[in-house]
C-alpha cells in the first residue's frame, strides 16, 4: 500500500470470518477478478473510499457492477442494506 506521498506503507493483515449475502459476495469477486486484484483489496479501497466520503468506482465501473448484478441475481441495492434478514438454514424460510 502507498501513503498520499507514494511512499509504500507497511500493514499487518488478517484473517476475518466476515459473513456477508451470497449474490453480493459473488459480485464482489467478480469485480475483483474483473481489476485483477485480490477480494480483500477491491474491499480495502472501498472501505478508504467510503471512510473519507468519497465514490469508490466511476462510471464504467459502476456499469460492469450493474452486468455483474444481473449476471448473479443481486436484485437490491443500498436501500435494502438495514433490512437483511437471514433464512433459516433447516426450513429455508
């Protein structure tokens, strides 16, 4: 990783047992593997965008997002991040 000036930036990474909806996943890595970068990157540039305000992807980007979408079933969007709820994985319901 780079400092604003360039400079590397030394970090420690973990591992993290995050569990997170299944279409979402599946985009995430496919955008991942669209840039050619590794999962937990595509999620550290988010997360540094968001944490200063700032827009994570562009136009294009925001467009193979949306194929990605479609591709996967991912049929929701922020509105929806506060009202996940989680099936029951015996009945399915």
């Amino acid at each position: 990783m780079f400092n604003h000036h360039g400079e590397p930036i030394r970090v420690q990474r973990v591992q993290t047992g995050v569990r997170m909806e299944k279409t979402m996943l599946k985009v995430l890595k496919g955008l991942a593997e669209y840039f050619e970068i590794s999962l937990g990157d595509l999620l550290e540039g988010i997360v540094l965008h968001a944490f200063e305000g700032k827009a994570p992807f562009g136009e294009e980007t925001r467009q193979k997002i949306e194929e990605l979408k479609r591709i996967y079933g991912m049929e929701f969007d922020a509105s929806a991040s506060h009202r996940f709820i989680e099936d029951d994985p015996e009945t399915g319901e």
